[in-house]
C-alpha cells in the first residue's frame, strides 16, 4: 500500500476532524500561491508565443523568402524591393482554442514530508496558476473543469484562483461535462489511487477528442521510501492509522509496487496519446512548467 491509501504520518493532519480546517487554510493560500505562481511563470515566460504559427489571421508574423511555384500575389513587394529579395509577408495563425484545468485537492495532496519544499497539494497549485497566467498572456481561452465557461483574460491566474475557491475542493475526479472536441485538458494531480478509479475519465477524454496532458506531482518521500524501524502511517483521508516495527522491511516490495504503478500509469498515458509529466516537490516548479509549456504547444511527444 502506498500514497492514498497509506501515506508517512505526516504533519498535516489528515484525520477527518482536521479535514475542514485544511481545506480553509489551503483557500487561505491561495493569494500566496498567486504570488508564487507569478514568479514561476515570469521565470519561463521568455520565448512563450503560445501556439504560434503562419496561417490565415490578421497578425503579422514575420516575412520568409518566396518560393518557386507559390502565386506571385503572395509577394510583398515594397519590402521585396528593399533588400532585391522576393519575400512573402505571413501572418500568425489564429483560432479560438481551449485549455481545461484541473487540479487534486483532496486530503492526500496536503501531505508534505521534511524533504518537500510544498506540499503536493500546493505545488499542484502553482503549476496550474502559472500555466494559467501563461496561457493568459497568449491570449487562449482557458476555464477550470467544474468552473465557469472558459474565456480569453490576461488576468486568466486571478480568475483562476478565485474559482479554485468556488469549486468542490474534495472532488477526487474531474466534471468532464464542458469538454468540447479538440480541447486541451491538464489534470495535476498524484494519480496513486488504483488506475481503474480513472478508467472513466480517460475513456470519455479519448471519445471526445481531447488532448489530454497529465502531471503527476509526488512527495520525495513517496519514491524514495526512507523509513525504518517502527514507522506510523497513517491514510490521509480516513485518518486511519497502524504501526509498523520494521518498515525498512516494506521498501523493497513498496518500490517496486510504486513502480509498476507509474508504468502503468505511462502505458495508459501512450494509449491515450497523452503526455506524462512527473514532479517531485523537492525540486523546482519551473522545469514541469516547461515541459508542460512544451507539450501545449506540440513541441513534445506524448511520453
């Protein structure tokens, strides 16, 4: 048993009597998550151009040498007759296009061990909000699954965590009932529970055609298994608790259960088409924000 269903006894406090008083002071962060999501996307943000490319739009793009056999009407001809060079003017190519959120908020992600430098739950966050104002900056349209419609904002990361307030912060699935035929979807979250829970959503992603992109965010402790001796652990949503004298004894079968798990989790992945971003909360948010950056804008494979 791993994650879920039997994380370290941490200091979040994962019992049912504390599960309230966790969801408001995870609401209570968020500013300061805002704050922090800001300077991760402001750190990547050099070279964002969202999903840039030539085609019919009113912008323009950049100019490109003629090539034989296009029709001659494509040449600009004031600029072609500065530098004796047939260019041809392109202009950006643009369509309403769609990214949905979603993000784990229930009691496993407020877990956080003493080599985390967040919690899984807050990290998660981050990464949404800073995807969000990227995303924002790009003028895309961008809604929270479960949330309002979607819409283009530059302000899209405010809007994001005031509506991250609003929806239900225990929902252990996403509401996949705005999702539209070609949409990009994000789901953050550490996807431990056993994969045929998920079965359902990526089924109904796949019918309809979404792109769908997974980041999966863990605690260090969660891959390394660093116990021993008599170590407590307790399910962080049910609170329930048991002892064990060895737990060194445990790694070994924990690792490799762990690890088929994430296999799985890869294989569901390359079925859907999707890509598979993995996070540790020991390191810094900026790399899976690239990464994540990379596969919207098709410049990465489905892993």
């Amino acid at each position: 048993m791993f994650g879920r269903r039997a994380g370290p006894d941490t200091d979040t406090g994962a019992a049912p009597e504390f599960a309230m008083l966790a969801a408001k002071e995870a609401a209570a962060n968020l500013p300061d998550l805002l704050v922090e999501a800001r300077r991760v996307a402001a750190s990547v943000a050099a070279g964002w151009h969202g999903r840039r490319r030539a085609g019919t739009g009113e912008t323009f793009w950049q100019f490109r040498p003629f090539e034989y056999g296009e029709p001659a009407r494509r040449i600009d001809w004031r600029r072609s007759a500065r530098d004796d060079t047939l260019l041809v003017r392109e202009r950006e190519w643009e369509a309403a296009h769609t990214v949905l959120m979603w993000v784990d908020r229930t009691a496993s992600m407020r877990a956080r061990s003493r080599l985390a430098t967040a919690s899984k739950e807050a990290r998660a966050v981050v990464l949404l909000l800073a995807l969000a104002d990227l995303l924002g900056r790009g003028g895309e349209r961008i809604g929270l699954l479960g949330g309002p419609p979607p819409g283009a904002r530059r302000n899209a990361a405010d809007r994001i965590a005031e509506n991250l307030m609003e929806v239900d912060a225990n929902a252990a699935r996403p509401s996949l009932g705005a999702i539209r035929r070609n949409a990009d979807v994000v789901l953050i979250g550490d996807f431990l529970d056993p994969l045929d829970e998920w079965d359902e959503v990526f089924t109904t992603l796949a019918a309809r055609g979404a792109r769908t992109h997974l980041v999966q965010v863990l605690d260090p402790v969660e891959e390394r298994f660093p116990f021993g001796g008599r170590t407590r652990f307790v399910d962080p949503e049910s609170g329930l608790a048991f002892l064990v004298g060895k737990a060194e004894a445990w790694a070994s079968g924990y690792r490799d259960t762990l690890a088929a798990h994430k296999a799985e989790l890869a294989a569901q992945a390359r079925r859907l088409g999707s890509s598979l971003i993995v996070h540790h909360t020991d390191t810094s948010a900026a790399p899976a924000l690239l990464a994540l950056r990379a596969a919207l804008s098709g410049d990465d494979r489905p892993a």
